[in-house]
C-alpha cells in the first residue's frame, strides 16, 4: 500500500512499512509484558521456558525499535494534519521520543538482568551463553528498574492509545488514521 499524497502538505499517512514496524511492537510490547506480570505466577517447573520467552521477545522488540528508528530518520512521516490543536502538536514529538527512548533502554536493562541472572538466551537452534554466573548485586538491582519502566512505557502507551481514539472518536481529526492500515484516507 502506497501512502496517500496531500498535494499541499505531503503524504497524509504512514507507508506500510512504517505501519507494520508500529503495529508489531505494538503487539510484542503486550505479548511481553503479559509474560512479565505473570512471571511470579508460573510453576517452577516452566518458569525458566516462559522467562526465555518474555528475553527473546523483549530483544526482537529492540531489534524492531532500532528498525523503526532507522527507517524513521530515512521516511519523512506525514504532517499532523491542519485541524490538530496547539496542544497535541507540541505534545507529540517529546511523548514518541520518550516511548523509543524507553523501548530501547527497557530491552538493554532486561539483558543486563537476563545475563547477571545466570540464564541463558534459548533461540530454539541456538543457545547464546555468556558464561555468567549469576550475581544478585547486579541482577537485583536491574530487575527492578527494568519492571519500574516497563510500567512507565505501559503507561504512556496507555496514553498515546487513548490519545489516538480520542483524536479519533471525539475530535474527528485524522490523526489515528495516518497510522492505520487503510487504503481510503480522508
């Protein structure tokens, strides 16, 4: 899908790419954080397994954020649209460099626990070992930080969504619809 031009303003939405970048971290940001609510809650016996999942998810969640980023300084991304006010304009830009700033620095400070750990990263045909013994001095200390910001990215997520339906459903405004998959634009 080609993104839709404006012939004064530019594009009026994301390319697909773009699209898909947002939407699969989307999806991974609560696939894992899912995991990691429910960590405490697993038996012994799969808490290991679930653990590498919630690792290997949080890297391929750095992994698209670095995608996204790179792709982002690359694409130009289409104008708010006239309508938005003064507010949401100036808002915009520090709230979506605070959420990358947190997704790669929350998926940095969980490999750091992960490794201090003493676990192992399981990629199915690939065991990653650092050979690390765990340390609680370090892992501890990390763990704790790494939870505190995923509940402060879950919050701002939280916002940025609820801002998206508000412009959406309340102000009319088109903004969410720059970022959804559609082929009619208004």
């Amino acid at each position: 899908m080609a993104r839709t031009l404006n012939p004064s303003t530019g594009p009026v939405a994301y390319g697909p790419v773009a699209m898909a970048l947002h939407w699969a971290i989307a999806a991974l940001i609560v696939v894992a954080g899912i995991l990691g609510l429910l960590h405490d809650s697993w038996p012994k016996a799969t808490q290991a397994f679930w653990i590498n999942i919630h690792a290997v998810t949080g890297l391929l969640i750095l992994a698209l954020v670095a995608a996204r980023i790179w792709w982002r300084l690359r694409h130009t991304p289409p104008d708010l649209p006239p309508d938005v006010g003064e507010f949401s304009a100036r808002l915009s830009y520090p709230v979506h460099l605070l959420l990358y700033a947190l997704l790669l620095v929350i998926p940095l400070i969980g490999i750091v626990t992960f490794v201090w750990h003493g676990r192992v990263f399981d990629f199915g045909l690939v065991r990653l070992d650092f050979g690390v013994k765990s340390n609680r001095a370090v892992f501890h200390p990390t763990e704790n930080l790494h939870g505190y910001l995923a509940y402060a990215l879950f919050g701002l997520a939280g916002l940025h969504a609820l801002a998206a339906l508000w412009h959406h459903l309340v102000l009319r405004d088109g903004v969410l619809m720059r970022m959804w998959p559609s082929s009619k634009r208004t």
